[in-house]
C-alpha cells in the first residue's frame, strides 16, 4: 500500500506537483534525518545532510525506476550522502568524537543504554555502521540492506555479524549483557 | 574458542532468520556449550540495547529549508516530465541530420583512441616525467577528482584534494598560515613513487623528497602537489601530518585509491 502511495506520489511530483514530494518529506523526513544522525552523531550535520537527500532525490526522480521500492532509493542516497560526509572529514573523526558524543548526548538522548550504542557505534567503521544502521534502526533485511548499499547480501552478513562482535566486546567492557 | 558456524548460527537466530534446522543444531549446542550460551546472551543484550534507542524527531526546521531549496531548483526551470532526456535529444537531432551523427561519431572515434593508447602506456610515471606533474593534471585521461578535506585549526586554514588517474595518484595541498609550517607525508618506497614540486613564490620553503617521505619546512602559503606512481601496484594509504609552532593542525590517513 505504501509503495503504491509512494509510486502515485512520485509521478504527480514529474508532473509537476511539488505538493506531492512535500508529502513525500513528510512521510520520510524522520527516517532519512535518524539514518543521517546515526552515522554522523551530530544533529547540525544530520539536518544538512538530510536536506541534500531529497534535493538530490527530487533532482534525480527521473531516474528511479518503480520496480524498485521508493524508500529503498531513497535511503540509499541518505545513506550515500552521510558516507561521503563521512569520507571528507574522516581525517578529523577521531578528534572530534568525544566533543560530538558530547553534544548528541546532552541534546538528543538521555537513556544510559542508548548512550553507550551511540558511543560503541563510532568504533566502528562507517561501511559496518552503515549496516548496523540500516539492519537495527530501520529494520530492513539483508536484501534489502544489499541493494541500498549495493553490496552482496553475503558482504552485509559478514559485515554484520563483525560489527557485532565488536559492539558485543564493547559494551560487554561496560557491563552489559554479561550473563555469566 | 567458538565456530564461525555457531556465530553464524547466533547472528541468523538474533535477525529471525535461521531455518528450523539451523535452530535445532543452534538448541543443541547451547545444550553443551557454556561459551555459546553466554554469546547468545550477550547477543540477546546487545540487540535489546539496541532496540532502546529511540528515533529521534528531525528538527522543525528541516522540512521548510527542502521545500525552499525545492522551490529555489523549480524557479530556474521547466517541469520535470518537459524535459527531454539527452539520449532522446540526440536521437530527435540524428533523425533528420545525419550530418551530426557522423561527426558526432567521428569525434567519439578520435577520443576514444585517444584515452586507450593514454591509459595503455601511462602505467607509472618515472623520474623523467615528475617535472611535468603539473601539466599531467590537466591532459591525463580520466583523471578525476577524489576527496576534499578542508584544513582550519590554529589559524592555519587549507585544504588538501586527491585527484586520481590510471595508477596515479595526485595530492594538492593547500595552506594559509600566520606562522611556517611543517608538512609531512609518509608512504610506502617500496609500492610507490614520491615527488613534489612547490611554487617558485615560496622561495623560503625547504622541500625533500626521499625513501617514501616528503618534507616541506617553513611554508607559509601557497601549494605543494606530491605525485604518485603505484609501478604496477595498488597505491597504499600515505600518512599526513602539518605542523605549526610546534603544534599538529592537521593529522590523517589519506587513502590514495580511486574509490576507497
């Protein structure tokens, strides 16, 4: 039902109606805006990559093809725009990290729990964050996480299940999950 | 120690995925398995905490700054179903002048011998040639920009950009300082090829260039561009470090390959 809503909108946008891809804003705006701010960890940098998704998006709607899920195109570029956000100041990641931590903590998220995720989340590298990202936050499948990324469904397991590891060492150090 | 099979057999269980089969198999060694019990705890955990983070609403701003710079896009052109792609355009312009299409493919032709004796006999670049590196930029096929990483800490402001051809890369940096700078980029003598060149206006500035290590003293400005040849090989990541007064301004790993 969605799709079908999606596809109507996005050929009344090509006709002309921008009214319609403000509907397409509203109804994606939230997802596109958490999958930003869970790769970059920075609100400021969230919005403005968000923004670029669907300018892009609306720039590029000629080019989506209705046999693929709207979401699915869209998300990939969300995803693409915060990698390569990602990629021009990773230079910098590692010393701004703790100040960004700071900064989504205070403003965004209080829960202890959700603290420590966000902060396990920066040991990763971003192609492992992206899956943890699009899997855990947005629930998508392994397929469908492949054709966002477009990587093979088996590079999203691997990827996966080491980004795991490395979350489960983590936050087992600080004292969860630890049954034994 | 545990199987990669048994951690495969966690991850599919944890995502809802694993067939009856690989269940029973999992139920049976967790039966025996201390170590695998205390993974799939942990796992467990690890997804409960991550089902705790709670979207987050994008900030009100955000929906009226897309519509404007939708708005902004439209104003400056024709509705989108008007606009007829370029392969349309060319079809439309060749169905009745013919002429343009055997130009067109003529200049296609000449371009494409072009590009493939470049790229068949640029495979590095040897110590002859670094004096043209900055000419290269300009007339390598298919040299296509890579990363931009911009610079400004302690009042040292610049960027430096990767640029990448066939088994090629190239590093511009550029540096606004108040006092010298020092940079430094290291990389591997044994995959790669290192050369620089810097303005003449820097006459004060002490470049060298030796066993994989680059050093430009006491630079106030301008640009350096260091070249590298992979001879064959994958070009390895390079190490960047500047310094002013005393202090790092700027610290990183620069991957030098298309793509990366």
């Amino acid at each position: 039902m969605i799709e079908l809503e999606d596809r109507a909108l996005v050929q009344q946008t090509l006709d002309g109606n921008l009214r319609a891809f403000e509907a397409i804003v509203d109804r994606y705006q939230k997802p596109v805006f958490n999958i930003a701010l869970r790769m970059l960890r920075n609100a400021d940098d969230a919005e403005d990559v968000a923004q670029v998704a669907f300018l892009k998006a609306y720039e590029n709607l000629r080019s989506y093809k209705p046999g693929f899920k709207f979401f699915s195109w869209l998300y990939r570029i969300a995803m693409n725009e915060s990698l390569n956000f990602l990629r021009q100041r990773r230079p910098f990641e590692r010393m701004e990290e703790a100040r960004e931590a700071a900064v989504l903590t205070d403003e965004v998220e209080t829960a202890e729990v959700a603290q420590q995720i966000e902060a396990a989340l920066m040991r990763l590298t971003v192609d492992q964050r992206a899956v943890v990202v699009l899997k855990h936050f947005e629930g998508f499948s392994y397929l469908e996480i492949g054709q966002i990324l477009n990587i093979s469904e088996k590079k999203v397991k691997s990827r996966l299940f080491a980004a795991r590891q490395i979350l489960r060492g983590v936050l087992v150090k600080k004292g969860f999950g630890s049954n034994d | 120690m545990i199987s990669e099979e048994i951690i495969d057999l966690v991850n599919k269980e944890i995502d809802g995925v694993a067939s009856s089969e690989e269940a029973a198999r999992l139920k049976s060694v967790l039966a025996t398995d201390p170590e695998a019990r205390k993974l799939v705890g942990e796992m467990q955990a690890l997804a409960t905490a991550m089902s705790a983070v709670q979207k987050v609403q994008p900030p009100p701003t955000l929906k009226p700054a897309i519509m404007r710079s939708l708005e902004a896009v439209d104003s400056h052109r024709v509705p989108l179903t008007a606009r007829p792609s370029i392969l349309q355009a060319f079809k439309s312009s060749f169905l009745w002048k013919p002429g343009y299409a055997f130009a067109c493919g003529l200049a296609v032709g000449v371009l494409l011998f072009f590009l493939t004796t470049n790229l068949l006999t640029r495979q590095s670049i040897g110590d002859s040639e670094l004096s043209g590196t900055l000419v290269l930029h300009g007339q390598v096929p298919g040299f296509a920009p890579g990363e931009t990483i911009e610079i400004n800490r302690d009042n040292v402001k610049g960027n430096i950009e990767t640029h990448f051809g066939s088994n090629v890369c190239m590093i511009r940096l550029r540096v606004e300082a108040p006092e010298e700078v020092t940079v430094s980029i290291l990389t591997d003598p044994a995959r790669v090829h290192l050369d620089a060149v810097r303005p003449s206006s820097e006459s004060g500035a002490r470049l060298t260039v030796g066993n994989g290590v680059l050093t430009l003293v006491g630079a106030r400005g301008g640009a350096i561009v260091a070249l590298f040849g992979g001879n064959g090989h994958p070009i390895p990541p390079a190490q960047i470090r500047i310094m002013s007064t005393g202090k790092p301004v700027f610290e990183g790993v620069l991957s030098l390959e298309k793509g990366n």
